[in-house]
C-alpha cells in the first residue's frame, strides 16, 4: 500500500515564478469555493468537493469518534462535522467509492503551495472523475 | 499467552484499561496492575486521555510487564509527529511492548491545556498503515529497520455516532491498513451496536479482525449524564440513566449494569471479546469479572 509522498526536486526560479502564479489564481478560486485551507495536496475530488482539511484535526480519511449525536463538531459544537457533510454530499453525487481509498500521509513540505502546479509537476496525483471500489473490498462487497 | 496469539485462537479475550495518574508516583501503577492481575489478558494504558498530562504510557507499560502484565500501550497522533511516533514504537518494542492501538487522540482543547498546539501529523488509518510497514521492516522514509518491530496493532471504531456507515467504511480501512483487532466505544445502546454487528459480520469484517466491544461501569448517574452531553460520539440509552438515578445503590447498580452488559455482548456473534473501561475506577475490575464469570485460565 503506498501512503507516502516524498519531495521529488528543487524548483527552478522559473518553476517558483509559475508556481506563484498559479497559487494566486487557485486561491481566488478555491478559497470562496470550497473554503480552501491550501494544504497542496488538494483531494478535494475525493472528498464530495468539501475542504477535508477544514477538520480542526485535518483528517484525510474521515470524521474521527467525536462526531456529535447531531452531526456537530467535537472541537466546535456550533459547527458541522466536515466529515459528516462530505459523507452525505458524497452520497447524494454518487461518490462513496472515493471514501474507501487510504490518503496518503500529508506531505507538509507542500503546505501553501498551489496544488495545480504540483499536478502540473507530477508531485501528487491528478483529480479524479470517478474510481472503482479499491481491490481490498471488493471481495467483502459481495455478501 | 500474548495477545496476538489470542486472536488467532478462539478463546474469548478480556482487556481493561488502566488510567495512569497525573504524578510521577509509579507505585499507583504497581497498584492499579494489582487489580487486573490473573483476571484479564492485557492491560490498555492511555496516551494522556482528554489531552491531560498523565504519566507516560510507554513508561507504565514497561511498569506492568515487570509486574508480570502484557500491556497494550495506546499510540495518538495529537502529540507526536512521524518522527516520534516511529522512534518511541522503536523504543517501546525494544522493551518488550507487543501491543499497540492506535489512535487519532482527543483534540487538545478538550484538556486543560487548551493553549498546546495540536499536531495530527497522520490519522489513525495512517498511523495503523505506518506500524504495519514497520512490521514489515521499513520505516516511513524507506529505510529499512534492521531489527523490524512485531506489533499487534489495534484500532479503535465507534459504532453510535453519525455518519454511521462512513464509521463501517473507516472501519474496512483500518482493517485494509492491518489492524489485528478493533476496540469499540463504551457500549450503552445494545439496539445500535446490535445493528453495528449485523453490519459487521455481513461484510464479513469480524472474521478478518477482532472485535472487542468496550464496557464502561460507571460508578453515578452524574458520570452517565456527564458522558451523555460533555463527551461527544457517547450514545447513551435513557433507560440506563433511569436505572441510575432510581438505584439506592449507584455503584453496586453500576456493576449490575456492567455485569447485564457483558453477559448479552458475549451473546452477540462476531464478538471477539470485551474491553472494560472502570475510568479512575479500577478497583471494580475483580468485581465485575467475578460476577460475569469469565475465566481466563489456559
């Protein structure tokens, strides 16, 4: 199972010109969009286009136990669980199958990066439009 | 017989959790393992639960198995980032610690030190992923461990808060990610936990792991209220509240309860075990496991 990212190479002074170019229209969009909190490592495709790392926690696999019997946050009761909205939104886009897959760890190094570019640069994974049921449930998907 | 080989028979496992005290005393520890000693198979000690300072629960660990315990040391991804955790789960293999659970850990402010940053460098699926590779003889930058760990990693599901069924998917995750056995949240709704199972055993998950179901005795209705609206994801059934406050007895009704609840967990199918959770109250283990008549002799 590959969870990890690693830091490929240096950027080049143009590489950082671009980069920064492409961190600025990102963030006009992403920001009064999904609330963007420019982790760089955008799985936002996967997560029903909700801003997993709004999470006090910043989880990327889903809620942790806190949820409130209402759905609220454990850290901030007069707010929704992101994990709890996204789980429902999934649901309604047809997009659960996305939940099943292991994020990798978060690669900090990416922190306030643009996370197109790093698509651009190959250092993390393109978004996805749809994804099979990784291989590891299907077998217990039968029954 | 040590835990991992527990899970691969089929006997019925008992754990308790042993709460560490906010002192640099390790003669409460020897206590408190007293307690436990011939009547369960493996001590859990917290990680600093509730983001309090406790004393350290490696350390605890090494206490218990000097006491003749095997411990079950809990792993939380709110203090320690990736270099941590991998140096201190080195180190507590090297003492002899075969057990570990991983966790995501209660968020800071829900401790007296609200001010402390907050670390979750990784979640528990990762955390659980992580000890795996290391099983496996490779630490989280590719480089291999010339003596590789051998733990039996646990994680921990809760089956009574919402999205329940991304709790299900978190749970085929966790297992995916090689978790050997899974502790649950204090029980106090059979309805919902029944439900969790049937869910459960159709995916055929008990069978890939172990699933020990967690018993909380709980000494007053003040504790039970407390839990129900200051601890979030703890679902409690009214009526156990009712029982409560109309007992003369709170404590002899709270053993009572956990007495009841154990005998109709065990009838449950799929249940692998329990997991007693006596909070500060660890004097009530020998009590509890005498009434509900569970044996642990080879």
């Amino acid at each position: 199972m590959d969870f990890i990212t690693k830091q490929k190479k240096e950027l080049s002074r143009f590489e950082r010109f671009i980069s920064s170019i492409m961190l600025a229209a990102e963030n006009v969009v992403k920001i009064p969009l999904f609330r963007c909190q420019r982790c760089g490592e955008c799985i936002l495709s996967h997560t029903a286009f909700i801003c997993s790392q709004r999470c006090p926690k910043r989880l990327r696999n889903g809620p942790c136990g806190g949820t409130r019997e209402n759905g609220n946050c454990e850290v901030y009761p007069d707010r929704k669980c992101v994990w709890y909205r996204i789980y429902k939104r999934a649901g309604f886009l047809r997009r659960l199958n996305f939940l099943y897959r292991i994020e990798k760890i978060h690669n900090w190094n990416l922190e306030k990066t643009s996370a197109w570019f790093n698509v651009f640069t190959k250092r993390i994974e393109p978004p996805k439009l749809f994804m099979k049921k990784p291989d590891e449930f299907k077998e217990s998907d039968k029954i | 017989m040590s835990l991992k080989n527990l899970i691969k028979s089929d006997r019925f496992i008992v754990t308790a959790e042993l709460g560490p005290p906010q002192s640099a005393n390790s003669s409460v520890i020897e206590r408190k393992a007293g307690y436990f000693k011939g009547l369960v198979h493996a001590v859990n000690i917290t990680d600093n639960q509730t983001a309090i300072v406790r004393f350290s629960s490696i350390a605890a660990a090494k206490i218990l198995i000097d006491s003749g315990l095997e411990p079950v040391i809990q792993m939380t991804c709110r203090d320690r980032n990736r270099i941590a955790i991998q140096s201190d789960l080195l180190g507590a293999f090297g003492l002899g610690i075969e057990n570990v659970l991983c966790l995501t850990g209660d968020y800071t402010t829900s401790g007296t030190q609200p001010e402390a940053r907050p670390v979750y460098d990784m979640d528990s699926i990762q955390l659980i992923a992580s000890v795996s590779r290391m099983n496996r003889g490779v630490l989280l930058s590719g480089d291999p461990i010339k003596t590789p760990t051998g733990f039996c990693i646990g994680g921990a599901a809760n089956p009574f808060a919402p999205p329940f069924e991304m709790r299900i998917i978190r749970l085929q995750k966790k297992i995916a990610a090689g978790a050997h056995f899974i502790q649950t949240q204090p029980v106090f709704d059979l309805e919902i936990f029944k439900k969790w199972m049937e869910r459960v055993n159709g995916l055929g998950l008990s069978k890939k792991t172990a699933i020990l179901a967690g018993v909380m005795p709980v000494k007053s209705v003040k504790a039970l209220e407390y839990m129900k609206s200051q601890v979030p994801g703890m679902r409690i059934h009214p009526s156990f509240i009712k029982r409560m406050a109309e007992s003369e007895d709170p404590k002899a009704e709270g053993v009572n309860i956990a007495v009841e609840l154990i005998e109709q967990i065990r009838e449950i199918p799929g249940i692998r075990g329990i997991h007693l959770m006596p909070l500060m109250w660890e004097s009530i283990t020998p009590e509890i496991i005498k009434k509900s008549g569970i044996t642990i002799d080879e």
